[in-house]
C-alpha cells in the first residue's frame, strides 16, 4: 500500500512538471515572455499589468475577490496575504489534503476559506462567475493551464497570463504583488528567505565546488532534473552547492524550458554528475529504490551514501521553499566527509 502511495505522489509530481507535454500548443512566444514583466506605471489604482501575452491588462482597484485556475500558481498567492476566494485544485493524492489543496499550503487555504473550485483537466466556468472574482489568475502552459478558455474569463473579470516555468518564483511573486498592491508581503517574504539562507549558508558550510543533482526520480521512466537556471537550483546554489546542469541531449520536453530537462531513462545515469543527489517529493522507500538502481550504481551520490529525500518540494514557492529550508535546518544529516571538495 506504501509502496503505492509513493507511487502516485511521484505521478502527480511528474504532473505538475510536465508542463512541456501538456496540450497548450498556443502558449506565448519567448519573445512575448521578454516583455512580459508585469509592470505597474502608476503607484495607484487603476493599474495596468503587461501579462504574458503582451497585452495591457487594466485591474480598475486593488483585488478583494481573485480566483486562481493555476494550483501551482495559488500558493505564491496565498503567501502575499492576498484575498483568494477559489482555485482549480489537484487529483487527490499524498501531496494534497482532501480538497485537493497542495500539501505545502493547504492549511492556508482552509484557513482563509478558499473554494476548491474543480479539478485540473474539469474546467468549470460556472463555478469562477459564480465567486464574482475581481482578478483571475491563468497559467500560460502545463496540466494546470486554462489558456484556451483565456478569452472566456476575461469577459467575466480582468485576467492575467502568467508563466511560472520561466520566472523564478521570486519574481513571480514580486509580479503579482504589482498587480494585487501586495508589495509589502512580497518584500517581508523575500526577506525571510534571504534571512534563513544566509543562517543555513553558514551553519552548514558546503565547501566550494560541491555539486548536486536534483530531480524527481521514475525509474525506468522519464525523470524531470533540475537545470541549473531553475527555481529549485536558485535556491540549492544559494546555501552553498553547484547544481549540475544535466546534457540537453536527453531531454525530451517538447517546449524550451528553463527549470527542469525531462530526461530519458537511458540518459539518467550521465545526468546526475553531482556529489549529492536530492529527491524531489521523496520518502526512504523512493531514495532507496534511487539507491538501488542498478543503472545508476556508478554515479557519485550512490557510490559515496549521499542521497536526500526531500518531501513536498515538487513547485518552488514561499511555502516550499520554507520547507526545503526547515529540512536544511532540522533533518539534513551533511554530506560523507569524503564529498566535500577541498578550497
């Protein structure tokens, strides 16, 4: 039964990642994404945001009711302290509480009384009318991305385009408190951040030049690797260690992407070069099954007993990241002496 539920946290990690094979064959261009830095020209209300799309989004006054039809973009909502009255919610699973709600933010949302509105893939258009939202938030690609309905929602309240698989989450965040007047939280989260790394950065003193691979780990399947340029690498290079980039020449993503390479089985050995490797939304049993590969019996991290399993990591935000950190601060049990590279 464990083995199962394990099974299906790794599936819905693979979900949320595969945001290159969902059925979003319109998603902006990279050159709309260039411009797309939801800008704020004037420091009150009305104010107009450039979105993904490239179009001026005008929101008339400060949002009180904003729906989210993005699960992976409501918790960086959330931590803004923002006034989120529903959200498209994900398929039941270890990484979700009985709403569909993702783990890391879940009691948040139940505080603030947010309506699990439908799952992804079930959109409802009823359902957001009928929240009379004043702000709804579209993700622009990925099993969670309503762009084909785009047009629909923008007749029922301003709508804004987002792609969070090429923004860190730190500037997605500070995107949508331009656009929610949320400034202050974005800043004191920033700060919180900032303030735990640089304590973690010292306490745990990872010499120069250790590298790590990160990734969530489907054996004999496609497995999502960290680039260095992602969100997850941001913050990991941050407390001391150089991510290592995995080749290009086995990822399979059909769209280019600057957070993760989902990479072919066959190439995952050649991969995960780093001395250390950390398990995205793991447990013991998924790290040993890691551990035991035999394909992957030579890599670094096996062959010198440094393997991490990380729990409910799997979408970088304020909440996620806490717990990444929390796991630094508390469970991480350091490096084998003979990892660490010498100054």
């Amino acid at each position: 039964m464990h083995s199962s539920l394990s099974k299906t946290a790794a599936l819905l990690l693979t979900c949320f990642l595969a945001l290159s094979l969902g059925a979003c064959t319109s998603a902006p261009t990279p050159a709309a994404r260039e411009a797309s830095t939801a800008t704020v020209e004037a420091d009150g209300w009305p104010r107009m945001v450039t979105d993904e799309t490239g179009d001026l989004i005008k929101i008339p006054s400060k949002p009180k009711r904003i729906v989210s039809t993005s699960v992976s973009v409501t918790g960086t909502l959330l931590s803004l302290d923002t006034p989120v009255v529903g959200t498209a919610v994900a398929p039941q699973s270890p990484a979700t509480d009985k709403h569909g709600f993702l783990g890391q933010w879940a009691d948040v949302a139940s505080k603030h009384s947010v309506d699990a509105l439908y799952e992804i893939g079930s959109f409802d258009l009823e359902a957001i009318r009928d929240r009379k939202p004043d702000l709804i938030l579209v993700s622009a690609s990925g099993a969670d991305s309503e762009l084909e309905h785009l047009d629909q929602l923008r007749d029922i309240a301003p709508t804004l385009l987002v792609d969070y698989t090429v923004e860190q989450w730190t500037s997605l965040s500070a995107d949508l408190a331009k656009a929610t007047g949320a400034e202050a939280a974005s800043t004191r989260n920033n700060e919180i951040i900032k303030q735990r790394v640089a304590s973690l950065k010292q306490s745990l003193a990872i010499s120069s030049g250790t590298t790590a691979s990160i990734l969530s780990y489907h054996q004999g399947n496609i497995s999502p690797v960290a680039q260095s340029t992602g969100p997850h690498a941001q913050l990991f290079e941050a407390l001391g260690f150089t991510v290592v980039d995995p080749p290009e020449e086995f990822d399979t993503s059909t769209q280019e992407r600057e957070d993760f390479s989902f990479t072919s089985y066959d190439g995952l050995a050649k991969s995960l070069s780093g001395d250390a490797a950390f398990l995205l939304s793991s447990d013991p049993e998924i790290s040993e099954q890691f551990s035991s590969d035999e394909s992957l019996a030579h890599i670094p991290s096996i062959r010198q007993g440094n393997v991490f399993a990380l729990q409910e990591s799997f979408l970088m935000d304020f909440y996620s990241a806490q717990k990444i950190l929390d796991y630094f601060e508390n469970d991480f049990p350091g490096l084998k002496p003979e990892t660490q590279t010498q100054d």
